[in-house]
C-alpha cells in the first residue's frame, strides 16, 4: 500500500462508524488509490487529491455497470474521508454532487439493470477527453466482459489477444486479475470491435 492509499485507510478509521462501516470505508477508498495507481497518477498525499480525480473514478465505475446506489455509498465513504483531511472545498464542489455525477435517482430496492449502449456511450466520451487510456480500458472491458481488476491489468495481454483474433480465434484467454488468479476464456461476439480496441488500445500504450 503506497503512501496515498495508507492515509486514507488511516482517516476512514478515524471518520467512525461502526465496525461494517469502517470496514467498508476502508475498502472504498483502497479501491479508489488502486485506481489512481493504475492509471499512474502520482499522488502521494490526500491533499493532492482533485475533483476531476473522483469525477473519473466514478465514470470508470459507472462504465463497469457498478449500480448508482452503491456508488453513491462510495461517495459517501471518499467525502467522509475527504472532511476528515479538512477538504471540505473538494467534499463541496459543484461537480462532485450525485446529480452531478449521474448518480442521481437511484433505487433502493436492489434492482440491478444493465446501462444503455447510449449512456455508455456519453461515459465512454466523457472519460476519453479526460484519459484516454482508461477510455480504451473501458471499451475493452465492456466488448470482452472484463472485471474490474481483469480490466486494470489488461494492458500486458493486448499483443497476445490481437494475435489470437488475427489467428480467428473467438475466444480469447484472460490471464491476469483474474479471481484466484485462475485464467479464464472470454468469448468474443463482435471480432471487428474487439479488434479496433485492440488496436486503439496498444496505440494508447504505446504514447505512455
């Protein structure tokens, strides 16, 4: 755990609650710092942390179909932390409302319903404009049915899956971020997406 993940553990402790909650707090926020990590955002301290941060976390998560309620808990648990640290200017702004966020109106009845290909579609842009690797993550993730960690850790299997498409295999072996660390195959339904993904994807690595 970096610095950054290390103090936020420490100020979800301290934000109180009880044992679930702490716990689940702390769970939050680690996920969050991976998530910056990923995506080789060097921050160290939680006073470097920006609104635009948080807003392209929660686009990444909306893009992996996580539900609106949970996500409006996991902003509960980043303002919470947020407060602790005294950001209250960062806890307060303007975007970072649910409405704000697109995390309005959700229900609590625990339905789950797959977004729709145009609101994926305005995430998928909006998070484009911001990172255009975590765009080409996303897309992957949604063509192949990545999870959230298989999708984190693609990038060391695009030269891989490319020659597997080019070989006309439709089903494609995910190997790293897998539960248990156990590969798994993915079928593949649209070849010609998946492999303008690809090909997007290694042209995004290859600028980094």
């Amino acid at each position: 755990m970096g610095k950054l993940g290390s103090e936020m553990k420490a100020l979800a402790k301290k934000a109180g609650g009880s044992f679930k909650t702490v716990d689940d707090r702390i769970h939050i926020v680690q996920r969050f710092s991976h998530h910056l990590r990923s995506l080789n955002i060097q921050i160290q301290r939680v006073e470097q942390i920006k609104v635009r941060h948080i807003e392209c976390y929660i686009q990444a998560r909306l893009a992996q179909e996580i539900g609106k309620r949970t996500l409006q808990n996991e902003m509960a648990a980043l303002r919470g932390v947020l407060q602790q640290a005294g950001r209250k200017q960062v806890v307060e702004h303007e975007r970072l409302t649910n409405k704000a966020l697109g995390l309005a109106g959700a229900s609590r009845n625990g339905t789950n319903r797959a977004i729709t290909p145009e609101y994926y579609s305005k995430v998928l842009e909006a998070v484009r404009d911001k990172d255009a690797g975590l765009a080409a993550t996303l897309e992957l993730a949604r063509l192949m049915g990545l999870r959230s960690q298989e999708a984190v850790q693609c990038c060391q299997s695009l030269k891989t899956w490319k020659q597997a498409l080019e070989r006309g295999e439709t089903r494609l072996t995910v190997v790293f971020g897998t539960k248990g660390h156990r590969p798994r195959e993915t079928i593949i339904q649209d070849t010609g997406a998946v492999k303008k993904a690809l090909d997007n994807a290694l042209a995004v690595a290859e600028q980094r």
